[in-house]
C-alpha cells in the first residue's frame, strides 16, 4: 500500500506503485463512542440538520431541535447522547461530540478522533497528524469539513493532515465505516466527516464558551498555552437567524529528543554493528489558529438556509540539532575481521537544521434545505483551499577534520546501555565538545509551495414512500473540481576549497543532558550566526548549479481532476427491520502535468558558471514538458441493513464497494533520467495510468443496549482490495525506446524505477467495545463508569513483481485498543485513559529485512475537573504520564533505527459556560 516518510524531516504518504506504459491498514486513549459533556455541564443535543447532505450521510437520523428526553447531566447524558445516536443510524458509524474533546489532553481533530473504536493515528512531534481506520493508509479515507470534501495541504498526497484543526473548533465528528450511496466512493478505509457549532445546536437562544489553559513540558521546562472562545445563538423574530463565531488559538514549544541508529546493521566481532548512530534535539514552536464563522436563517418549516466557513493556519518552526557518528566499516572479509568494538573508522559531522512550515486552509459552503413536492430538497455548494508554505528548509553541516598528523578517528560500540552508546574514543573522544576542527562541507537549503483547491456542489432530494413504515427513496449528485499543484526549489552549496570555515565562529555548546543525562550532546550550531556568516563571507561555500537545477525540476508537478457523480438510494424499513440498496456512480477525468529532467539538462549544470547563466537555464527548463490524462467511470452498488431483534438487541450488516485514487505525485508523469557511470542509467517514473484501488467492503455486528448508558457490541469486517500500488525497480531492463533523453542507441537497457499495480490485497477485523456507567451502584460509587474496545485486524498483499509470498500491509497495527475508567458526581469529573496500539510498517521493503516499522506503543493520560459553579469549572490535564516513546526499527527490533521521547505534558485551565 502506501509509505510513511517518517522522522521529522517530513512525515508525508506516498503510494506506491500501476502498470507502467515504459515496460509493463486505538486502543486510543479515550473510551471510543461515548461523548461526555463538558464537566458539569448538561450535554449538547444531537447534531442539527442544518446541513442535510452531512447528517444525511452519517446515517443519524436528523432533528431540529435538542432531543427532550435526555435530562442527566454531565458524562450521564453525553454517554446517552453519543449511544443513541449510533443506535439510531442506519449503517456504521462512530461519533465524538466536541465536549468530549474537552475531558482528556486532545491536541487537535486527530486526537480526538483517535479515541475511537478500530482508529489510531500517524504522529509528527507527539501529536496525531493523520487518522488511519482499521489499519487502512490515511490517502485513502476520505476528510470533510461541514459535508464538503477537504483539500490536502501535503505536496505528495491526498491524506488530510487533521492536526491542522484545532479541536476546540469542532462541534461533532462522525466516522462512517459503511458507505452509503450518497457518499463519496472515495473512502475505502471510511468516512471523517467534521462538523462546526451553528446557532441551532444549542438549547438555550445565547451560549458563550471560553477556554484558557497554561501548562508545562517535562522535556524543556517550557509553557504551551491556549485560549478559545465561542459566541452565538439565535435572534429575530420567531429565533429565525443563527450565528456563531468561535476563535481558538493555541501556542506550543516543543522539545523532543531522538537517538539516531541505523538501518544497516553488519557483523563485527560477532557483534551486529550499526552504520551509525547519533543524537537529534528538536526545538520548535507549533501554533494553530482556528476561526468558524457560521451563519442561519430559517424563515419557515420549509426552508433553512446557512452558510458555513472556516479557516484554519498551522505553523510549525523547528531547529533540529544534530550530532553524527558514521562508521566507515570495510567491505572486504579480512578487513571486517580484523576490527573490534573498539576500533571502528568513523566520521563525526555535526548539523544543524532550520525548517519552517505554514499551512492554512479555507472554506466557505453555502446550502439550504427546502421541503419541495412532499419531500426535502438539499442543496450544497463550496470552494476550500489548502496552502502549504516551507519558506525555508536549511541545514549547514560540519564535518570533523582531524589536524595534521593526528591519528585517525576510532569510535566504541557499547550495546550494553539502551540505546546504544556509539562514541569516539581515545585521543578524539572529546571532539564533539571542541569545534575548532569541524569545517563547513555543504549547505542545503529547499523552499516548497502546495496549494489543492476544490470546487464542489451537490444536489440531494429525498422523498417518502408508502411501503412499510417511514420509506423513502432518495436521488441526487456531486460535482468536484479539484486542482494540485506543487512548485519545489532546492538551493546547495559545496564548500570552497581551502576556504575552512570552522565551527568555533558560528559553534555553541548548549545543553549537554540529553536522554535523562545518559548521553552528552556535544557542541552546536547557532543557524542564525551561520547564515550571517554566510553572508558575510560568500566565498566560503560555492553554489552547486548542476544539483540545483534537477532538484528544483524533478520534483514540480500540476494535477486537475474532474469528479461527476450520481446516486440512488432506497430506505426501506418493515417494522424492526431496515434496508437500504443504492448505488453510486462516478467519472474521473484527470490531466497531470510533470517535468522531463534527461541528462543533458542535468550535465547544463556543469557548464554554468554565474548566478545569472542559472537563472536563464531554469527558466528555460521550467515548464511542464510531460503531460497526460486519464478518463473512467466506476459504479459502486452498496447495501445496509439494520434489524431490531430485540428491543435492545441490533443486528447490523453491510456490503458496500468503493474506490482509492492514486497519490497526485504519483501519478505526475515526471521521468529523470541520471547517468550511473557506464552502467545503466538510473531512470524514476511516474506513471498518469495508474488504476484506482478497488475494494469490496463487507461489515457485521450485533449491538446490545441494556440501558441508556451502556452498549456492548462485537463487530466483523473484511475488505477485499484490488490494485494495490506499490513501487518497483527494474535493473537491467530493455529500453524501451520512448524516455525522453534515454535513446536505446546510448542507453540499451536501464534501472527503471516506477508506481506500479499489483494484485490484490485484504484486511480482515474483529471489534469489540463495551461502556457503561454504574448507576445502580449507591452513593459514591454510582458516579463510576468504564468504557473499553478493542480491534484486532490482519491481512496483507499479494505481488509476485514486487516480493513473493505475502507482503506486509503498511500502517497495519493488528492490535489496537483503548480503556477508560471516569468518575462524575458532585462536581467532579475525573478520566484516566489508556491508549495502545501493537506495531505497524510505514515503509514496506522487497524483503522482510526491508521493512520498516514503528513500535508498539502505549500511553496513560489524566484528566480532572471540577465544576465550582454551573459557569466556572476548573481542569488538569497530564498527556503522557509514562513518557512513552516512539520507537522506529528496521526488519527486527533489535535493529534500531531511531527512538523518540517527549516526555510528559501538565496543563491547568479554566472554561467558562453561559
């Protein structure tokens, strides 16, 4: 399936592999469906219909109005809440209520929704960044705002990052794990459908929430803090308008601190020695903006107008520190065996990195609800756009320079201590403390601009039918315009020859605890002072023109793509007994625009001289030289039942089909073409024909309800996948005579490199969850409650051109799970949270020595509140209590490749409810 480009250099998905026209899947921390309040607070109604397309699709059953019924108050009335509400819906679907945001440590949307059941999430820095669902690559579920498709900001794929939005902006989340008709097919892992506050979602006429909190890092010592507020209601005659507006900002410096292995591991005194081994400090400032501004205005029972926007800004600025130790292990047996742990070549470097990134996304939907003709008419329409900036993406190294006559550079090898302890020994053990002999080798430096913008509207018409009780049959379409484009710039340097700028002119020594005082960090780079120094002194360091004309090609790309859809779907219900049948069908049109870098483009380098030669070659090569487009159409018949066998017993089934379009750079048509030497020259692809995924989606459950408060369920699901994507190398293949700047008569064969569709693939599952509270227990006790799931998934993937036998599924954790114990009663609401989720490959190799995984992983967080007045309640909040880190490693566990720590996370705060 797909890849996780991990670290923090950049966590990104790209798909792999289709035939090429050249040669050819929580424990989350929180208790999973309830949705508590907030403390003490009585919680919110179902959802609103105000937008008829969103609620229509979740499979809730839409009201108006706030359901009468539910009159506890507190974790009592939001657990009934988010019950009923899944009860209630006519397919699979897992629901988080915005309050429920509030009762434990969530970050942003990915946060929160990773404490439902079958979810887990990809992290950046400690924080979800994207939502994967029954082990299914993020690129293929599908992210709405409000009911409207949201664009991605990544340059490479279709995966929304969800810690974009701040969760404080969220009034409900709903995830549906079976389609209906009246969905985009493009959800094979589901549906993450986020919806804001409208002035109807509340009881009373006015509501002001406001939220402040402060809090301390465990690593750096250093105080996040956030603020929101949100304002609105109801006004005019008859309460016929709605506004909110809701404001939340949030400001975070984060340390984090990684050891640095290696993904080669060889055999030295009997001994497996890594390549390498060091240490990363990350130091980053993290803010998030997030602003709603939604409108009503309901002037009769027969027509409901809105309009929803929303905008939304990420920054992240980081310095990583880098201190690195590379062994220069012979390759000769005589020479290997001659080594011992002590005595091992080396090269010590030391870097700096300073990477900004600012992200932002709009949208804005206007839509109405009409009662037309005895039926509902649902019309939608809206532009969103994501940007992604990287202003500066720059990294100076330093590489260690022993003086004259000194003797070479040794390092020790001490697998006793974990991590490892990989150190210079002897003469040099000091030499990351002294910099005077560290001189400048190279400058990176890459600037990148992403923007997706989407078009979109929909028209849906539902309409009663006399069969049964309460039919109806409902119609309607979409159409999506969406355009991608990805602009990269790569500026490096070499040093001057002679030039020796050493480290002490830019050197500082920081911090030297790193790893709880385990290791020592060693000297660092001041970013700032280098680039002064640069400037200063420009003859230092000499522009690489030949690498920085193909980085700044290769990686360009343009896509558009044109999605018209059509559906038909029946609601039938007998008595206990629902069925729904529909059928969705859709056309894809795409045309994607790329770049040819042969080898004469990149040899040009090689003879330009002067910044201003540069300048004229990249203009001159600049444009899209390599287009292509791809039409088809796909229906996606589905059908979902729901039969009531008992009162409080539900019976649920699903078989739905739905589709996974390839990653945009994937898809791009670039080739480079790169001389190897004399032997075959190294060409990379991508390839504009790639088919969809394809899968047929089966579900199963049954649903217990003894009370209002509580719900035990066991579900099954399987989904059978057709052309998954991978990429595949092909050496020493026969020229096929049609790469641009690779003649068959200079290059007979090649090393192709290319996306590629293989087989098949499937993911089978099992879900349990059970909740409930201990009402029936006296006094104290009865503020008691637990909730506790847990999935389990396997599968894998079938290509005999990419690896035999059966391949891995990357972001497949076949163990997730979550429990919760929480307490409320007089006041005081208490959760204590456990979230688990077994390892998963990011990276799928062509061996199992290949694949690269990320750890098993678990972690404890704590939440307390309490309400000293029904407006004022105070809150604490510990994120990560066992300082549990993430842990990459390459085919075995022993073969460590890097592990990351961010300590524990306290804040304190106070919200304020009217």
């Amino acid at each position: 399936m797909s890849q996780l480009v991990g670290g923090h250099d950049m966590v990104s998905f790209t798909l792999r592999g289709t035939t090429s026209r050249f040669a050819l899947a929580a424990i989350a921390l929180c208790v999973a469906t309830p949705s508590f309040a907030a403390d003490g607070q009585t919680a919110p109604a179902l959802p609103a219909a105000s937008d008829a397309p969103q609620t229509t699709d979740s499979g809730a059953a839409p009201t108006d109005a706030p359901s009468s019924d539910i009159i506890v108050t507190g974790s009592r009335a939001a657990l009934r809440a988010a019950t009923a509400e899944k009860r209630d819906a006519d397919n699979f679907v897992e629901t988080l209520h915005a309050n429920d945001v509030g009762k434990l440590p969530d970050q942003n949307v990915a946060e929160a929704v990773k404490r439902l059941p079958g979810l887990s999430v990809a992290n950046d820095q400690g924080e979800g960044r994207y939502v994967v669902i029954r082990g299914i690559d993020p690129s293929l579920v599908n992210v709405t705002l409000n009911g409207q498709t949201l664009p991605a900001p990544e340059p490479d794929g279709r995966v929304v990052k969800l810690d974009d939005l701040p969760s404080a902006m969220i009034q409900s989340v709903v995830v549906t794990k079976s389609l209906l008709a009246s969905q985009d097919a493009n959800a094979i892992g589901g549906e993450v459908n986020v919806r804001t506050k409208t002035g109807f979602d509340s009881k009373a006429p006015f509501f002001f929430d406001a939220r402040g909190a402060i809090g301390l890092y465990g690593i750096n010592k250093k105080s996040p803090y956030e603020v929101d507020g949100t304002i609105g209601g109801r006004f005019g005659a008859g309460e016929t308008f709605g506004a909110v507006l809701s404001v939340n900002y949030s400001r975070r410096p984060i340390e984090s601190e990684n050891f640095q292995g290696s993904s080669s591991w060889t055999p030295v005194a009997g001994v497996n020695v890594p390549a390498g081994g060091g240490y990363r400090d990350y130091n980053l400032f993290r803010t998030r903006l997030g602003v709603v501004g939604n409108f009503d205005w309901r002037p009769s029972d027969d027509v409901k107008l809105y309009v929803r926007s929303s905008y939304s800004k990420y920054q992240d600025h980081e310095t990583r520190d880098q201190n690195l130790l590379a062994l220069n292990l012979p390759t000769k047996p005589a020479d290997l065996a001659a080594l011992t742990l002590s005595t091992l070549p080396a090269t010590a470097t030391i870097l700096v990195r300073h990477r900004e990134e600012d992200d932002n996304t709009k949208s804005v939907t206007l839509g109405g609800d009409f009662n037309v003709g005895g039926g509902k008419l649902s019309m939608s329409g809206g532009w969103t756009r994501a940007e992604k900036v990287d202003p500066i993406r720059s990294e100076f190294t330093f590489t260690y320079t022993p003086p004259k006559g000194s003797p070479p550079l040794l390092a020790t090898y001490d697998p006793s201590t974990y991590p490892y302890t990989l150190v210079p020994n002897g003469t040099n053990a000091a030499i990351f403390s002294d910099p005077t002999n560290f001189i400048q080798s190279k400058l990176k430096a890459e600037h990148r601009f992403t923007f997706e913008r989407i078009w979109q509207g929909r028209v849906d018409y539902s309409h009663p039918l006399a069969i049964g009780t309460d039919s109806s049959f409902q119609i309607g379409f979409k159409y999506l315009d969406r355009h991608k484009n990805d602009d990269h710039d790569l500026i490096s340097y070499k040093s001057t020859k002679g030039a020796n700028w050493t480290l002490d002119t830019v050197g500082f020594l920081g911090n030297n605890d790193f790893y709880n005082g385990l290791f020592n960090f060693g000297q660092r780079i001041d970013w700032n002072k280098a680039q002064a120094y640069l400037a200063a002194h420009p003859s230092v360091a000499t522009f690489d023109y030949s690498g920085n004309l193909a980085g700044s090609l290769a990686p360009d790309y343009d896509v558009k793509e044109r999605i018209l859809a059509g559906y038909a779907m029946v609601t039938l219900k007998f008595g206990n007994l629902t069925i729904i049948p529909g059928v969705r069908v859709e056309n894809t049109r795409d045309r994607t625009a790329a770049k040819v870098v042969n080898p004469a483009l990149t040899t040009l380098g090689g003879t330009i001289k002067t910044d201003a030669a540069y300048a004229a070659a990249l203009a001159a090569n600049n444009g899209f030289n390599a287009v292509a487009s791809n039409s088809y159409t796909d229906w996606f018949p589905g059908l979902n039942v729901k039969f009531e066998a008992l009162p409080n017993l539900l019976l649920r089934g699903a078989v739905t089909t739905s589709i996974g379009r390839p990653n945009y750079s994937t898809l791009a048509p670039f080739i480079t073409v790169t001389p190897n030497g004399g032997l075959p020259p190294i060409v990379n692809a991508g390839n504009p024909f790639l088919k969809p995924y394809k899968a047929v989606n089966f579900d199963a459950a049954i649903e217990y309800y003894p009370t209002k408060d509580s719900l035990f369920s066991a579900g099954f699901f399987y989904k059978d996948i057709k052309n998954p994507i991978y990429q595949i190398g092909l050496p020493n293949l026969a020229n096929p005579g049609d790469i641009p700047g690779a003649s068959v008569a200079d290059y007979p064969t090649i090393n192709l490199t290319q996306y590629t569709n293989m087989d098949k693939e499937f993911i089978g599952g099992v879900e349990l969850n059970a909740q409930t509270q201990f009402t029936g227990l006296p006094g104290f006790l009865s503020g008691f409650g637990i909730s506790a799931n847990y999935t389990h998934v396997w599968g894998h993937a079938t290509g005999p051109g990419f690896r035999a036998g059966a391949i891995p599924l990357a972001y497949q954790s076949h163990d997730l799970g979550n429990v919760s114990i929480f307490y409320e009663k007089y006041g005081l609401t208490a959760r204590l949270a456990f979230n688990y989720r077994s390892a998963f490959s990011d990276v799928v190799g062509t061996s199992a020595a290949t694949d690269s995984w990320w750890d098993s992983q678990g972690q404890l967080d704590l939440h307390v509140g309490y309400q000293v007045t029904p407006q004022y309640t105070i809150y604490f909040d510990a994120a990560n209590l066992t300082d549990s880190p993430w842990r990459h490693y390459q085919g075995e566990k022993d073969f460590l490749v890097e592990r990351e720590r961010y300590g524990s996370t306290y804040r304190i705060g106070v919200q304020l409810h009217f």
